[in-house]
C-alpha cells in the first residue's frame, strides 16, 4: 500500500493521505516507458512522470486523514 502525502497549507483542515495499492513495474520496463513517454512529448504541452514515479494502481483506496 502506498501513501502520498500533499502539501496542506490550510492548518484548520486534517492532513489527508491518498491511499491506493499499486504494482511498479522494473527499473528496466520504467526506463522503456519513459522513454516512449519522452519520444511522444516534444510538440505537446505535456509534463513527464518521473522514471521513478511509473506505477500501475491497481486499487485507489481514496484520501484518508492522518489520524
């Protein structure tokens, strides 16, 4: 299971976790999506996900507070 965590700057609001289960997939299969990914970007506005990023979610489990 995986948490990420968002930059709250409303303090009278709980910090809330995205939670989701996911499958990454080997250094090897990310580094080739990636590089499909960058050979489909250039005359597009588009932002790349890190090679470290790439992940398939399998479930999203939706925002939960901290607590």
């Amino acid at each position: 299971m995986q948490s990420d965590i968002g930059e709250n700057r409303n303090t009278e609001s709980p910090v809330l976790h995205r939670l989701f289960f996911a499958w990454w997939p080997p250094v090897e299969a990310q580094e080739q999506l990636h590089q499909i990914a960058q050979e489909q970007v250039p005359g597009h506005n588009a932002r790349l996900t890190r090679r470290d990023k790439i992940h398939l979610t399998l479930a999203f489990l939706g925002p939960v507070d901290e607590a």
